[in-house]
C-alpha cells in the first residue's frame, strides 16, 4: 500500500508535538520487512518529517497517539510518560456484563515466549500491571459492557490481557477472545479516547478527545 493513500488525522500540531489519531489495522511504527513499512509514524512524517514516536498503540487498536517533534520534545514527552504525567483513557466493548460499576484489576504480566506476541499473567515472572475501569453501560440483550478504561502501567497488551483475565475479553480480540466473541465484531473494539499530557515546552496540561467509532 502507498503510505501516501490513506493520511492520518491530526486534530493538533505544533512546533513541539503532534496528537494523531490512529486507524485501527495500522501498525505505529514499521514492523519486519517491506510489507509492513506502512505505518502512523511515516504516514506523519510524510507531512512532518521531525515526527519521532513517543508511544504505541497496538496494531489492532484504534485512537489518540502523541509525536514529539525532534528529540528534544522527544525526551521531555518520554520522561512525562515514565513519570506517569501523561493520562490515557480507553473505551472498549467487551463480552459479558462486568458486575462492579468500577474496580481495579492489578495482576502482572510477562511475554507467552512459545505464542508471542501473546502476553499472560505470570505471578512469578510477570511485571507489576494496574488498569482502572468504569462501566460505561451495560446491554442486557447482548450481554455486553462498554467500559471506560484507564492504564496506570503500560505493558504490553495490558488492557486486552487484564480484560480477558477478568472474564470479559474485548470483543473482536483475535489474540486473547475465545472463537465467538472474536468473531462477533469486524475489527478489536478498543479505542484510545483521551490523552491527557503536560506540554513539553510549557508545560501547561493539554487535553484531547475522540470519540470511539463503535
């Protein structure tokens, strides 16, 4: 695929950073090997070419992703995210219906080295994984739940991993969701839909919403 075909959303840029909005089915960054060059980060330099990556969304997941603009901007926006200065909030949809309108799910995660990229709890290796939630609604008729998620860690896979541990895996999980609740939606229902940040040159909190298109 031309990079050029399809260019990202940018509700914000300037001359320090630059907030995205990510399709969901594109990677963040490029993966191995020529076919998989096309990524957010090239699509963005493409008009920005001082664009670096700061964070990552996961191929499947859709939303806000943040850029800093020269490596400058780049370590000030990567200490804000070590620091946890930066929020980010999720909306999913997810199989069931979860019976606490807000909770934490604290359980350490480690790589599924055998089944990789898949990650797993593992109490003995595993590092240290918070992620906040709030059901948003709840569907009596399709059993389902629409919840409001909020990592405080950011592992890998962490809120698809800490969902189907819960027992209500994301729907249209093609990693971590059983044969039907995969099938059950087209693409992953998880959407990065606020990003909360302080700027990285004057430090004032700055704010971005999108709302999930699901």
């Amino acid at each position: 695929m031309d990079i050029r075909a399809a260019p990202v959303s940018m509700p914000y840029v300037d001359d320090h950073c630059i907030v995205a909005i990510k399709p969901a089915g594109l990677l963040s960054v490029p993966g191995r090997g020529p076919q998989h060059r096309d990524c957010l980060a090239l699509r963005v330099q493409l008009r920005h070419a001082d664009a670096l990556v700061v964070h990552r969304l996961d191929m499947a997941t859709s939303g806000l992703m943040l850029l800093a603009r020269g490596s400058a901007a780049q370590r000030r926006l990567s200490m804000s995210f070590a620091s946890r200065d930066v929020e980010k909030t999720y909306v999913a949809v997810v199989d069931g219906r979860i019976a606490d309108d807000a909770g934490e799910i604290a359980l350490p995660l480690a790589a599924d080295w055998p089944n990789r990229p898949r990650q797993i709890v593992d109490h003995g290796r595993g590092k240290p994984a918070l992620t906040r939630y709030r059901v948003l609604h709840r569907d009596a008729e399709t059993r389902r739940t629409r919840v409001e998620l909020s990592p405080v860690t950011g592992r890998s896979h962490q809120l698809r991993v800490h969902l189907q541990a819960l027992g209500h895996p994301i729907l249209g999980d093609a990693l971590y969701a059983p044969a039907h609740v995969h099938a059950a939606a087209d693409r992953l229902l998880l959407h990065a839909a606020a990003l909360r940040f302080p700027h990285p040159a004057t430090e004032a909190t700055i704010r971005f919403d999108s709302p999930a298109p699901f």
